[in-house]
C-alpha cells in the first residue's frame, strides 16, 4: 500500500512540475471577420502556428481568442501568423470594443 501511495505521489510531483504555461489574447482583425468563411479561414490557417492549444472566434464581436502554450510562442508570433494569409491582427485590451465597419466586403463570398 505505501507502495502505491509513494508511486501517486510522484506522478503528482511530476504533473505539477512539468505543466504548461497556458494563456490566452483577444485579437481583432483588419480585414474584418464577416460570414462563416472568414472565421474558417482564420481557424484553418492559424491552427499551424506552433503552440495554439484552442482558437474561438466571434464574427458579432470582432474577435479571435487564442489559447496558446506561452513556453512555444508569444503573441507578436501569432500577429505574424495572422499576416500569412491575409489579415493583419492586433492585441485587444481588457474590455475593448470594436466597432464593426459596416462598408467592407467580404472577399471570401
């Protein structure tokens, strides 16, 4: 039995030492996100950056969370993948709103 106590404590230790450093940053996007195809076109595309662990975005708010492993990259590597296909990213600050310009088109329609 003090075994097996030993042993689960250890895997303890081990998981708490060895854990990610997760985080998370709001973006908006310029051009902005208008239909189903302009969030996939994010989706797709940004899921290879190295790091991302979770990609959530909101065409009525203009946003794109990432979730991503602060030991692989860092928010200005993710502006960068952003400007690979087409979109030019920037950084929100906590409580931002961004107001959604009604006169662009949407290329991808």
């Amino acid at each position: 039995m003090k075994k097996i106590l030993v042993m689960f404590i250890m895997m303890m230790v081990a998981m708490v030492t060895f854990a990610k450093d997760i985080k998370t940053v709001v973006f908006t996007t310029t051009p902005q996100m208008h239909c189903a195809a302009c969030e996939n076109k994010i989706k797709s595309n940004l899921r290879f950056e190295k790091g991302i662990k979770s990609i959530e975005t909101s065409v009525p708010d203009q946003t794109v969370t990432v979730q991503y492993n602060a030991d692989k990259t860092t928010p200005e590597k993710l502006q960068k993948g952003f400007e690979k296909f087409g979109y030019k990213a920037r950084i929100l600050k906590d409580g931002e709103k961004v107001e959604k310009n009604t006169g662009e088109k949407c290329d991808l329609m």
